[in-house]
C-alpha cells in the first residue's frame, strides 16, 4: 500500500484490514500495525483519517433502542470494545512511528495524542494498558532528535512520563517483574531521553 498512488485503493486496503483482524490475537494486532505504520509513510492523512473514523464507530457500544435501555442488538460486548481499543492504540503508536518525520511533529499532538489521550485514565483491561503503552513507547521513539532531525518541543512528555509512573505504581506489589511494569519503565526510559526545550 505505501507504494501505491491510488487513494481508493489504499482506503479499500485499510478497510479490509479493519474488517478482517482478529483483535483477541496481539500477533494480528502487532502485524496489522506494522501494516497501518507502513502505509502511513506515504499516506498519513488517509491512515489517521481511518483510525478516527474507527474510532467514532467501533470503539463505542452501540445501542438500538429508546436512550440505550433496549439491547445491544449488534452483538458488541465490552470486552469486544476493549479489544478494539487496544488495537487501535497500537496503530497509533506504529503510525508515527513510520510516518514521514517532517509531517509527524506536526501530526503529534495535533491528531494522535488527542485521539489517545483520553484512554490513560481509567483503563478496566489490562490489554488495552500494554498496548497504550506500547504505542507510547513508539511515539516517543518517533519524537526523539535522531528520528525526526530537528528540535521539537514536545510539551505532553511530563504527563506521559507520569502516566507510566503511575502504571507502575498501580502494579501488584507482590511481583517485581511484570509486564505492565516493565513495559512502562522501558517506555519512561524513552521519553526521558526526549528533549525538553522548556526546561
């Protein structure tokens, strides 16, 4: 898809894509991101387009009846929602990452960190928080000096730097060692390493 010129194409490509993953499996959802992040080299907007557009209608439960108090008849559970959710974070993680760093910086917090923030707080499905701070962790990479080969302000590292800590410290303390942990100390270890213009 990053080599084609013919947007429909590319849209008919994403759609099968989105129709046809399997959002239980992190393999799918990890290659399917890498998909997404490739396309996104040559057709950002398009990609961040469909990822909005995903958002809005299936990372919500729709209702068919009188104020939601009829069932759902679509089908959709809420753990169906949260599947879709952590997907979705990764894409957004792998999309910058791939994008063109030129046209990223100005994406960042413009498009993605406002599509994914309001997922830090409250997260039910610990899924969802892997993949959130996956993406992270990629955004972070995308926004590093050697990456984008310029200065770039990036003013939400403090808070992004401060939801990990606090998915750190919402670990069970039985266990030093786990995943959520260790994802989110590696991902700290990213973002600090960005510069901060302000300080």
């Amino acid at each position: 898809m990053r080599k084609s010129t013919k947007k429909d194409f590319v849209n008919k490509s994403l759609n099968l894509i989105f129709q046809n993953i399997n959002h239980s499996s992190q393999t799918e959802r990890e290659g399917c991101s890498i998909s997404l992040g490739f396309t996104a080299a040559s057709h950002l907007d398009i990609v961040l387009s469909k990822l909005e557009s995903v958002a809005k209608t299936d990372m919500v439960k729709k209702s068919s009846g009188l104020m939601g108090f009829v069932k759902d008849k679509t089908g959709q559970t809420d753990a169906a929602i949260e599947k879709v959710k952590a997907t979705v974070m990764l894409f957004y993680g792998f999309v910058t990452l791939y994008a063109p760093p030129e046209l990223i910086v100005s994406r960042v917090e413009a498009t993605i960190l406002r599509s994914i923030n309001p997922h830090f707080s409250n997260i039910k499905d610990p899924t969802v928080k892997q993949n959130l701070i996956r993406a992270t962790e990629l955004i972070g990479k995308a926004l590093h000096p050697d990456h984008i080969r310029q200065s770039y302000n990036f003013s939400n590292r403090s808070d992004l730097v401060n939801h990990m800590q606090a998915y750190m410290k919402a670990e069970d303390t039985s266990s030093i060692t786990t995943e959520t942990r260790a994802l989110a100390l590696k991902t700290s270890t990213v973002l600090v390493k960005i510069e901060n213009l302000e300080n």
